[in-house]
C-alpha cells in the first residue's frame, strides 16, 4: 500500500553524504510506489525556539520563517525520515533546532507513525550514531502514536560527495525507501 513519505534532508555541506544516502532512500521509495517529498534544510530559514510556549495555546509558532511550511508537510506525512551527518557524536544543529520547532504538532492530529533516520559519519564504530538515534528517539516518544522504526548508518564516510563509493551503505538507504 502507497504511503505518503516525506525525507528531511538536514545538512546543509555542498556535497553532503547524508543527503546522497536520503536521495538514494527516496529513489527506493519512488520505486515502491509511495508518494514521496523530499526537503532539504539547506537554504531554509530556520530561527531557534524561544520556549514562549505560544504554540502550546494558538497551536502554530509565533516565530515567522520557513518552519510553518515544512511542519505542515511532517503533519501530514505518513512516514518520516530524517538524514543527518553526525557532529561531534550528535545530530546537526539543523536538525535539532528543526525537532524543537515542531513543538505544535505534540497537541495537533498529526499522520505520522513510522520515523526512520539516516546518518553519516567519519567514526567508523555503531556507537557514533548512538547519541543521535537517541535524541530523535526523545523526539519521537513524545508523540505516542508514532514510533522509531531504525537507522542507516553510514561510517567512515569522511569526503563531501563519498558516500556513492560505500555501495553497501548506499544499498541499504535504497532498501529502506523500497521497504517503507
């Protein structure tokens, strides 16, 4: 069954690895079927959360930028998956001011269940990707209807545009876009 993806490309590096393996997830997803939307960050105006809370009351951020469009299309979407490099053990700022900015949808009627993440990094060992698996999984537990579905990890990828050269990372980015 056709689902709505949307993937949220975070880095915002020319030649990006993590955005080559999210290009590869929506090729996969295409593919299967699924109606998918791709945004990358890179380019978007995204301000920090000033932790007002007016969103908890109005239900929409007072902040005017482009988080207003991209919320909408998370609200939306069936299946999410976020793309990060990793920095210094942690997802990118981006992507983090990104997840706090969502804060409206916590109380809205939001489509989404299943979230996935895609990460790059230069550290070669599992545990580079733990800390940010971790806090989107912060993110993610607190909408109860949606869950943390799994990662693609891509280590030793060091060099803008090297990610195409790990063919087994990049396979595993086309299955997970085939297998949503």
């Amino acid at each position: 069954m056709a689902k709505k993806v949307l993937i949220l490309s975070t880095s915002l590096r020319g030649g990006s690895n993590s955005d080559i393996l999210a290009r590869e997830c929506e090729r996969g997803a295409k593919e299967a079927g699924h109606e998918v939307e791709y945004i990358s960050l890179k380019g978007k105006e995204i301000k920090y959360c000033i932790g007002c809370l007016s969103c908890q009351t109005k239900g929409s951020c007072v902040l005017q930028d482009d988080v207003a469009e991209i919320m909408a299309k998370v609200k939306d979407a069936e299946v999410i998956v976020y793309a990060t490099p990793i920095y210094y053990y942690e997802m990118a700022g981006q992507m983090k001011t990104l997840l706090d900015r969502l804060n409206p949808l916590y109380s809205s009627d939001y489509a989404f269940r299943d979230i996935y993440m895609i990460a790059t990094a230069a550290e070669e060992e599992d545990s580079a990707f733990e800390k940010a698996y971790n806090g989107l999984l912060g993110w993610v537990d607190c909408f109860e209807k949606a869950e943390l579905k799994g990662i693609v990890t891509g280590g030793g990828i060091v060099d803008p545009n090297d990610a195409g050269n790990h063919k087994d990372t990049m396979q595993k980015a086309y299955h997970l876009g085939k297998g949503l």
